[in-house]
C-alpha cells in the first residue's frame, strides 16, 4: 500500500530530470528567442564577409571596422527583433508599411542623389539611409498580417488588394531608379501570396501575364538598364564601357581555378581591374583568390542557412509566421541567386550586393533584422495541444 500511495504521489506531481549543462545552455538560447544553429552560421558568414573585404577593399583596415561595426549594430537589431512577439509584428505590420511608403514618396519628393540615382534620406549629421531597405521587411509583414487574418487559398478580391499594397512601394522604388531593389521587394511580397497557397492555373496565369508584360517594362526601362540587358546578352560589343564589369569580373574568377591565387594575391581585384569589387562584385574578389572550392564553401554556407531557415518557418505554427518566414528566407535565396549570377554572367547586372558580405550598412542591418523576426516566429511559437 505504500508503494501504491509512492506511485499516485509520482503521478501527480511531474518529475524533473537534474538539470545538465546541455539543458541549461538549451534554456538560455530558448529565453533570448534565438535558434543557435542559425545564429552560428551567420557568425561565421560574418566573419568571413569581414576577411573578404578586407582583400577587396585593398586592406583598408578602416573599411573593416566601419562595416564590423554595423555588423554589431545589425546583430543588436536582430536580438531586439527576436524578443517581439509575433502578434505585436501583426499589429505593427499596417503603421510600418505606411512609414515605409511615405518615406519611398519623401525621396522622390526630397531625396539625396547619389550615382546618378535619387534614393537616400538624410538628416544632417545624424544618419543617410535608403527607405527602400525597410520594403524588404515591410512589404513580406504587411501581406502576411492581411492573408493570415483571410481564407486561404486567398480569393480575387484578397489577391487584387495584395497587387495594390505590393504595386505602390515596388513603382516607387522602381522610380528613382533602383531596380535590383524593387525586384528583391516584389520577390519579398510575391512569395507570401505562392506560400499562402495558388492553383497551378492562377500561377500559369500570372507567367504568361508577365511574359505579356515584358515589352511594356522594356519601354519604362531607362537608357542604362536596357543597355544592361544588351551587355549580359553580348559582354564583347562595348568591352572597354558597359561590357567591363560583366568581362573583368568573369576574367577574375575563370583565373582563380581550382584553388585560387592566395587570399590578398588577386591581380584582377589587388590591381583595380574589377570594378566595384567590395560591393556588388566581392564575390569575384573570392572567386579569384579563393578560387572555386572558396566559392563553393561560400555557397555550401549560404545554402546551411537557408535550410536552417526553411526548417525554422516551416515549424512555425501559425499561418502568419509560416508566410513571413518562409517570405524572409526565399528572398534571402533570391539574393544570392541573383548576386552570383550577374557576377558569373548568367544574369544581367542589377546591383544586388552579396547578402552579409559586399560592404553595406543598411542592407545588413534589414537582413539581420529579418533573421531576427525569424527567430522570434520560432521562440514565441504556440505549444500545440496533444
């Protein structure tokens, strides 16, 4: 009877396996709201990112402390972003979205002009930033909180009112111009509407839209853009003007080989040949010193993350949570598709950077931050009843 009594006493009252330091390690990371494992790969990103810029910036220590200390300022956002809920993200998304528009409407009203471009705001001594950074976030949160609140697969009328919240910023940015952004920004909010689930008809449907759309865009298209398209088409009509980039930036990597000329040993990139080598073309810069088992660890390390994030958003369980996270870490993808690919000549070249690598401050900050909204659709996660 005792040993009765023992065992309905057990029963009621949970046991607790003696804490180890695996659990209490487990414990931290699950109280700050971050995943390690993704944590940990975009530290070494980082790292790395800083080493290959130290080479393509011509060994400008002062280079790598500016963007080391926008990193760390990137990675406190992210930490703040990771402590916010998701349902204060819900109510946030409408407000942010249209300061986001209104400060896209200030730079075609006011806006500083920089290569040729009218993109940035500025506050005098204070800060200098692009508006069109913040869309990346906005516009993924905003159609997230709209198709979570709706019946999914979304009806005509949901599907037009995301065209129109998607259309405004992506015509503004488009505008100044800046239309490697406004593509990422497009990319951002059209992901949310496939993830939150189309018929393969209405998909077909937009494809051939799009095709039929085509002719329309190449006529808006500025001067240099459609002279962009010809270059990627035909590099060698206009080597010593449009063609330069696109053939130097080939050159360096195609000289790298197997196992590349040695970190700092470039002579395409050490000897200036390849222009904007610590920005849009970093990664020719490996490519050549590193060569392609450099670029190959690179892409294995992107590709790490991205799973690890797929599997984050995938877990999430909710429907807004698996829309804005899977919208995060697909545009995350697109990122490096495209860099990569304008870099190696398979795309034309648009002006994406290298995602945590090529020199930037705001771009850095909004992707962490968006790794940072999702950790915390992960660690705020709803315990689902068994």
């Amino acid at each position: 009877m005792a040993m009765n009594g023992l065992t309905r006493a057990l029963r009621g009252r949970p046991t607790r396996a003696p804490e180890s330091g695996i659990s209490r390690r487990k414990g931290i990371w699950e109280r700050v709201h971050l995943d390690p494992w993704l944590l940990l790969l975009l530290l070494v990103l980082l790292m790395a990112g800083l080493g290959v810029l130290y080479s393509a910036s011509g060994q400008r220590i002062e280079v790598v402390i500016a963007q080391g200390t926008r990193f760390l300022v990137a990675l406190a956002t992210m930490l703040v972003l990771a402590q916010v809920p998701p349902a204060t993200l819900i109510r946030w998304a409408p407000p942010i979205y249209g300061i986001g528009v209104l400060m896209l409407v200030a730079v075609e009203l006011v806006g500083d002009m920089g290569m040729g471009a009218q993109r940035w705001l500025e506050i005098p001594g204070v800060i200098r930033f692009q508006p069109s950074e913040l869309m990346k976030l906005a516009m993924p949160l905003m159609l997230a909180a709209w198709l979570s609140r709706r019946q999914l697969p979304p009806r005509w009328k949901d599907l037009l009112m995301c065209a129109a919240l998607l259309g405004l910023p992506v015509v503004l940015i488009a505008k100044q111009p800046d239309l490697g952004t406004s593509l990422l920004v497009a990319c951002a909010g059209i992901f949310v509407v496939l993830l939150a689930g189309l018929s393969w008809r209405f998909i077909v449907f937009l494809l051939v839209a799009a095709a039929a759309a085509l002719p329309l865009l190449w006529i808006n298209l500025h001067n240099y853009q459609r002279q962009r398209v010809l270059t990627f088409l035909n590099p060698e009509s206009d080597p010593l003007g449009s063609g330069w980039n696109i053939i130097q930036s080939t050159t360096a990597i195609g000289s790298g080989g197997l196992w590349g000329k040695g970190w700092l040993q470039g002579t395409q990139s050490q000897l200036e040949f390849l222009p904007e080598r610590h920005t849009d073309f970093i990664v020719a810069v490996l490519g050549e010193e590193l060569g392609l088992v450099g670029m190959l660890v690179l892409l294995l390390l992107y590709l790490l993350i991205i799973l690890r994030g797929l599997w984050l958003s995938m877990a999430a369980h909710d429907t807004f949570g698996r829309l804005l996270g899977g919208s995060i870490i697909l545009t995350f993808f697109i990122y490096v598709f495209v860099n990569v690919g304008m870099v190696s000549g398979i795309l034309p070249v648009v002006g994406v950077p290298l995602p945590l690598v090529s020199y930037g401050g705001t771009s850095s900050v909004t992707l962490l931050a968006g790794f940072g909204i999702l950790m915390s659709i992960h660690g705020h996660r709803r315990l689902l009843p068994r």
